[in-house]
C-alpha cells in the first residue's frame, strides 16, 4: 500500500519533508534475512513510524518476575500464537493488545533482518520486525503488560552524546555494547539492534 501525499504536502504545513516515503521504496528493494534455525520459537515486533515530525514508537515493558525482557525499551510485540495467520498478524495483534493500535488498515512498509538474543540468558527465540506508517501519531492505551509508551522523533536518537556504550549486569551476565541513552532510559540490546540499520537507511 504506497503511501499517498506525505512527501507533496506544502512545507509550511511540515516540520520537513518526511523520511518515510523513501524507507518504504527502499525496504520494497530488500529481501530481508531469514534465520536458519526454524525449529525455534517465533516472535514479531512492530516498528511502527509516523510523520511530522517522523517518529517511532517505542514501549517500557512493565517489570514482571520471569520476564527476561522486563523493564526494557523495546517496540511492542511478542510471541506467535496459533492463532494468528502468520507472524505480521502477531506484530498487529501484540500491538493492539499493548498500546491499543489498530495496524490492519495502515501500510506495511517492509519487514527487516531476523534476529536471535546473542546472550544464552535469553530465550532461544527469532524475532521478526515489521515496519508499518501510521499517519499520524495518536495517543495510546496501554494495558498490564507495558509501563510506558512514546513517540520518539528520529532527531532524538541522533543528537551527539545519545548513542554510547552501555554496561551492567543483566541476569548475572555482563552486558557491553551500544545503546541510545534517552531521557526514558536506554534502549539497547536486540531493540537497538533494529533500529540503528533503520536510521542508516533513513539518514543514509
């Protein structure tokens, strides 16, 4: 579904011509990567972007005793469930059920690279992200499973200073790598593992 007179509109009426149009004629060009390993659990996360200016949608997940993904930034989604179709269904229902979204009417711009946790702490699951385009950025109605949500421009992740490296315990695992250290808190792990290819083709 193309997206129709995001980047036509007149300036005065934007913050700037939006990104989005662009991503989604780029993401159509991709065949996204596949995880080997069918045999593990699925998951599917949405990216879910909206314009004006361009932002992306971002959840804390509620601190819940057993969950390895407790109290993290991440993108709503979860596990498969027999009852979905496939697992664009599970990034719609699970977004649905998490912040109150409908994304069976909005335009499905790609889907990105499977992934997998790199830590053995974490579920052996595979984790497929789907970007859809909102058109605008509505409130949100959040249910037990989620502590927080925001609408984070894309400016935000690119000021100096906000990617860093990051390092704490986690589980009783030592984690270093890099993530987006935000006012919310800091968004790393597989959630930064999407979304700094995402900006790289946005900015790029």
């Amino acid at each position: 579904m193309p997206l129709r007179g995001w980047s036509q509109r007149p300036a005065s009426r934007r913050t700037a011509l939006s990104r989005i149009p662009a991503l989604q004629a780029l993401l159509a060009t991709r065949i996204p990567r596949r995880h080997p390993e069918l045999e593990r659990p699925r998951a599917a996360v949405a990216v879910v972007l909206a314009p004006d200016p361009d932002r992306v949608l971002l959840i804390q997940r509620a601190e819940r005793e057993g969950d390895r993904w407790s109290g993290q930034l991440a993108f709503p989604g979860g596990r498969w469930s027999p009852g979905d179709r496939d697992l664009a269904e599970t990034a719609r229902r699970e977004t649905r059920e998490e912040v109150g979204l409908e994304l069976e009417a909005v335009p499905l711009l790609g889907v990105l690279d499977d992934l997998a946790p790199r830590t053995p702490v974490l579920p052996p699951i595979v984790v497929r992200p789907f970007v859809f385009a909102v058109p605008r950025s509505s409130e949100l109605i959040l249910n037990h499973e989620v502590a927080g949500a925001w609408w984070i421009p894309f400016e935000e992740f690119r000021r100096p200073g906000t990617y860093a490296p990051v390092e704490y315990q986690r589980h009783g695992t030592l984690v270093r790598g890099e993530g987006y250290h935000l006012s919310m808190g800091v968004l790393w792990g597989m959630t930064e593992r999407i979304l700094t290819p995402l900006l790289t083709d946005l900015f790029s």
